[in-house]
C-alpha cells in the first residue's frame, strides 16, 4: 500500500510540474510580432454535415480585416444541406469543392483536407474544423502574427477556447493537452512521440507543408492531428502549442450524447490504439485518476489541482471543475467504450465507419 502511495504522489507531482512547466510555456509564446507585410493566407476547412456550424464559421471568417486570404471549405459528401449552405455565401475569397467521399484507404477528413491543399494559393495554411468561429475581426491578423513569433522549423498549433455542451467530457482535452505533454521540453527533445497537434487549429507555411504532404503520407489516421504531430516532429519541424482562446472558439458537440459518440471515436486510439496498450495505459488511468482519493483523501486535492489549472487556462466554468471526480470516472468509463466498439467494429461519426 505505502509503495502504491508513493507511486501515484509521484505521478500527481509529475503531472502538476508538467502543468506549471506548459503554463510558463504558453505565456512565454503569447506575443505578436509587427508584421511589415500579411502573407497570403488559405484557410482550410474540411466539411460534412456541418449545414449548422458553417453557418457560424464563415461569416466570421469573411468579416476578417486580412487583406490577403481565401476560405477553401471541402464539401466531403455531406448528407444535409451543407452544400447549399456554402453556396449562400457570396464572396470571391471563398472556393468552394465537393466531393464524393473518401477513396478506399482514406479517411475523410484526411482526404478533404489534401484535396483543400491541391487548390490553396496561399503562402500560409490555416487549417480549421468547421465547428470554430473567429472570435473578432482581427483574429486571422493575430494568428498570423503569433505564428511569426515562432522560430522558422515550426509549425504553430492552438489551445481553442471550447464551448458548447458536454462539458464534463470535452474539458478533458484541454486537461490531456496541457498536463499529458510537457510542450516546452517538445523543442528541447528529439523523441518523435512528444509531436502532437490540435486537428482544431494548426497553421503552417505552404511550402513546408508540400514539402512533407503530411496528409498523403498518413491517409488512414483517424487520429491525424496527432499522427502528424509526430511525423512532422520526425521530419525535424517542431509543433508549438500557442494559446489562441481569444482568436478562435470551437462548439464541439451541442449536447452530452453526440460528446460521447464523437469521442468515442478517437479515445480508444490516444489510448494506445493496441490491446495491450491500451490496458496499461486505462489501469494506470484508472489508478492516477479514479482510484487515487481512496487510497488517500489527499490525492483527491491533488486531482482538483490537476483538474483546476487546465479548466483555469482553458476558461472552463467553476462547476466543471468542482465535478472533476466525475469527469475522471467519465473519461474512464468513455475509454473502456471506446475500446469495446474499436473491437468489435461498431464505431460510427458523420454516418461513416470508423476504425480499421
């Protein structure tokens, strides 16, 4: 018992660090440089059944005081009236492409997001999920100007200010970002597996980006923000988390059963994506997360510190925080779905399979 309280004090003392360490990190690469000129800019967007959100989404990308840009949306054989909805917006900078779904070794959002890229023009690629929305006029401007900030072999990559329903799971992903990857040791270090992105926000010039076509080189990853995460860390480009929570928000579920069918999808792969990983990775889950306050009250303080600083970055409401206990057991009992589904096939998003 002494030796199991040893163990998880250790890793709650880890993780805080970790949390500390990515906190001083986020600041430190929260200016803006004062750009002589704005590069032309391709925002790119992959959309499928997305009639709702690309109605938010747009007009806040067409307001923007940029002088250069154009909104490339990939219509990826959307079912409801996305298309229509995309075709109600008037305006020279947006360029619109539909598609007929994912060839065979593709996932769809992978091959909507390559299509996207073989039409941009752009100097700079913003790659965006179409349930975001720029929070002001001058949010493309600032992007820009904190991506100018980074050094050159860098690609930048957002913490998103995340709203809508759910919130007991979703603040789980900021609470993975920041206290599962310690982001200012990821330049120091060469190890491929502390590569990540967030699929949300990602910006990167165009000429790296064709350089490595990271899409093409990973067709079927369904986790693909993180896969090329490290393949772009393994080709010698650093991705660096930027806090842009004042320049774009996402509405990722509108309630908590699509945030529990959406993350279905992926919890199983960040969770090692393998059987045996996978139980190594959910009994030490189980056991920092879940078991902890009864092995002693004190790890229950720990858990809201862990569970406090993220929702505190990531503008997560008090009553979030106060209910993390049972955010931990979600998130546990969410993984252990996850993996039952990847098992037996039964994982469905945007009325497609997924999973191999």
């Amino acid at each position: 018992m002494l030796t199991l309280t040893l163990a998880i004090a250790a890793t709650h003392a880890v993780i805080l660090a970790i949390l500390a360490g990515n906190m001083l990190y986020l600041r430190k690469w929260s200016g803006m440089a004062p750009l002589r000129s704005l590069p032309a800019l391709s925002v790119l967007i992959p959309a499928r059944n997305e009639e709702t959100n690309l109605q938010r989404l747009l007009p806040s990308l067409l307001s923007q005081n940029y002088p250069r840009f154009e909104v490339i949306v990939y219509d990826d054989a959307s079912e409801d009236q996305t298309w229509e909805v995309i075709q109600s917006f008037y305006d020279e900078r947006l360029k619109p492409l539909r598609g007929s779904g994912p060839p065979s070794g593709w996932v769809g959002k992978v091959h909507a997001l390559f299509q996207a890229t073989r039409y941009a023009t752009g100097e700079l690629y913003l790659f965006l999920d179409a349930d975001a929305q720029l929070e002001d006029q001058d949010a493309l401007r600032r992007l820009v100007q904190r991506f100018d900030t980074l050094p050159e072999d860098s690609v930048l990559t957002g913490l998103t200010r995340l709203r809508g329903r759910g919130k007991l799971l979703v603040s789980l992903v900021p609470n993975a970002i920041l206290s599962g990857l310690p982001w200012f040791l990821v330049r120091a270090l060469r190890l491929k597996s502390l590569g990540a992105l967030n699929g949300q926000c990602w910006m990167i010039p165009a000429e790296m980006y064709h350089q490595h076509e990271p899409h093409q080189a990973l067709p079927d990853e369904v986790l693909e923000d993180v896969r090329i995460g490290r393949y772009l860390k393994g080709c010698g480009i650093t991705p660096m988390m930027v806090d842009v929570q004042s320049e774009i928000s996402v509405f990722m579920y509108t309630d908590f059963g699509e945030a529990w069918r959406g993350f279905l999808k992926n919890t199983y792969l960040i969770l090692g994506g393998t059987p045996i990983t996978f139980a190594l990775l959910i009994l030490l889950f189980l056991i920092i997360y879940v078991l902890a306050p009864f092995v002693s009250p004190w790890f229950l303080l720990s858990l809201y510190a862990i569970k406090g600083c993220s929702d505190r970055i990531s503008g997560f409401p008090l009553w979030v925080t106060l209910l993390a206990p049972i955010s931990y057991i979600l998130g546990a009992v969410l993984g252990i779905h996850s993996a039952i589904s990847h098992w037996t096939g039964n994982v469905w998003w945007k009325e497609r399979t997924v999973g191999r």
